[in-house]
C-alpha cells in the first residue's frame, strides 16, 4: 500500500496526515490515501467505523473544508480527541488543557471529603494517583500553556497541597519543600530534560529524534565558541523574536544548557533520572518563567 500521505497507526486507531502550501492539493491527498486504507481494510476483511472518522485542518482559511471519504462526505471538525486528548485546530490544546483541570478539581474535591479518615501517607498516595495523575498523560503539551492555565494549574497543585498536609496557612512554596516536589511545571521541564537525554543516548523514539539534532564531534570541538559547544542544535531563528520560540525544538536544546553537568553526563538513564528529580530550573528561557510585567510584556 502506498500513501501519499503519512500514517500513524496505535492498535486498532489510524490517522493520516499531510502538509501542504494548497488546500486543495492536501484534501486531495488524504481522500486518495483514504481511499487506499479503506480497500486495504476491505481486501483483509476488516470494517472500519465511519462514526469515528474525523477531518481536522490546521492554519488560515475562510471556508468549511469537506473530505469525501469512500461514499461518506465528512465535515471538518473544530476539534477532535485523539487516544485522549484533545487536538484543536489553532493547535494551542487549550481545551485539552482545561478538561484536564477540570477533572483535576473533581478529583481534589473527593479527596477533600477523605481526608479527615486517612492518615497522611494514604492521602499522598491518593493525591499522586488521581491528583498528579492527570498531568502526566502527555506532559509536554503543558509546556506551551498560557499563563492563565498555568496559573489554574498551580492553584489546583497547592489546593491539593493543602488537603494533604491540613496546612492552610503555608505558602504554595513552603508546601512543595514540605512535599519535597516541585511545580507541575518544573516537573515537566524535568521531563523534556529527560527525553533530551534519551536523545543524546540514541534510545530515544525516532520523531524525538528527528525534532532535536545532535552535532557530529567536529562542531562539538570547536574552541571558544559557547553556541557551538552545544551537543544540540539551536534551531531558534535569531532574525525574529516569535517565530519558532514557542517549539519543542526550539526550547530543547535551551533547557539542556541549563543543565548542571552533573546531571548532563550521568552514566545511564537511571542515574539521570535520580539526579534530575533534585533539580530546580533556575533561569529557565521558557514562557512561563519569565517574568512578565503589565503593560511592559516578558523581561529578559
């Protein structure tokens, strides 16, 4: 079977994607790719489920697209869930994002009516399967959060917190030490630290791969040259100061920088892990870290 489109295949869920500069070129694309899927299934005897067939188109348009697929004809959609979560068609997952917090604050309200016939050890365990839980599916998408999210995300975490250790008088800080955990953020920032590793070690998935590129020994030798001694590629366009920043390829390579070496030359994975659980990002470049003043924008 051959596609001019890609496909990505879990279990028995199939997606087909295609960029293109021409709208018509890219509907054309995927009907011809799903066609070909469709007799694939037929001539294996298997039947797929029109109900689930979704068309999401990403970038500027002004009209409705609509794909025919096999005698179906299938309207775009605003947004569609995909393996559980939400993909929007600006790509900015805020509604993703603010289902899970929403899910989130039911969890620490039945936790809240808990906790006064549990000890505390059993409310941390609770808090970490059904609290922290749903920040952990497909952690790097909150990397990218807006502000206001970020900060719901917070309160959430330090509502939690407070439940927890029945403690209404410290601070979100004081709480974390106490926990000895850090913010949901910075935990994920850990995170992306870790797949940068897994990179650098050449275990990583092949899309990680692709997205962050290792320099050959030669350009990592070049002496005086600190952009250069770099193991990751800065691929961050230095003649605008949006374009391209708000990317896991973008702020990657910046996060590992800030690395201690410590951490950044562990023997093996396991040993990073441990040392980058007891890391606190300090001058981190993402968004979220920077400080932002009203009316002023983000000092650098």
């Amino acid at each position: 079977m051959s596609l001019e489109t890609s496909l990505c295949n879990y279990a028995d869920d199939n997606t087909l994607y295609a960029c293109d500069i021409s709208l018509k070129n890219l509907i054309e694309k995927l009907e011809s790719s799903a066609s070909e899927v469709l007799n694939w299934f037929k001539y294996n005897y298997m039947k797929p489920n029109d109900s689930k067939c979704h068309l999401l188109v990403s970038g500027n348009k002004e009209e409705v697209i609509v794909a025919k697929i096999g005698n179906a004809f299938i309207v775009e959609s605003h947004e569609v869930k995909l393996l559980g979560t939400k993909i929007d068609r600006e790509l900015n997952f805020r509604s993703h994002m603010t289902s899970v917090c929403k899910k989130a604050g039911t969890k620490i309200n039945a936790l809240a009516r808990l906790c006064n016939i549990l000890p505390l050890q059993k409310r941390k365990l609770l808090m970490n399967a059904f609290f922290m839980s749903q920040f952990s599916f497909s952690p790097l998408l909150f990397m990218f959060c807006d502000r206001t999210v970020n900060y719901k995300i917070n309160s959430l975490h330090y509502r939690a917190l407070q439940i927890v250790y029945m403690d209404n008088l410290s601070s979100f800080e004081e709480l974390l030490i106490k926990d000895k955990s850090v913010k949901i953020h910075h935990r994920n920032i850990q995170l992306l630290a870790t797949e940068m590793f897994k990179v650098k070690l050449g275990i990583a998935p092949t899309f990680m791969s692709d997205i962050f590129t290792i320099r050959n020994i030669s350009e990592n030798a070049v002496a005086g040259n600190l952009r250069r001694s770099s193991v990751f590629y800065n691929f961050e366009n230095p003649r605008s100061v949006r374009y391209g920043t708000e990317t896991l390829r973008c702020l990657g390579p910046k996060i590992w920088n800030i690395l201690p070496n410590h951490i950044k030359n562990a023997e093996n994975l396991r040993i990073f892990k441990n040392r980058v659980k007891l890391w606190t990002p300090i001058n981190c470049p993402c968004r979220l870290c920077k400080l932002y003043l009203p009316c002023l924008g983000f000092y650098n």
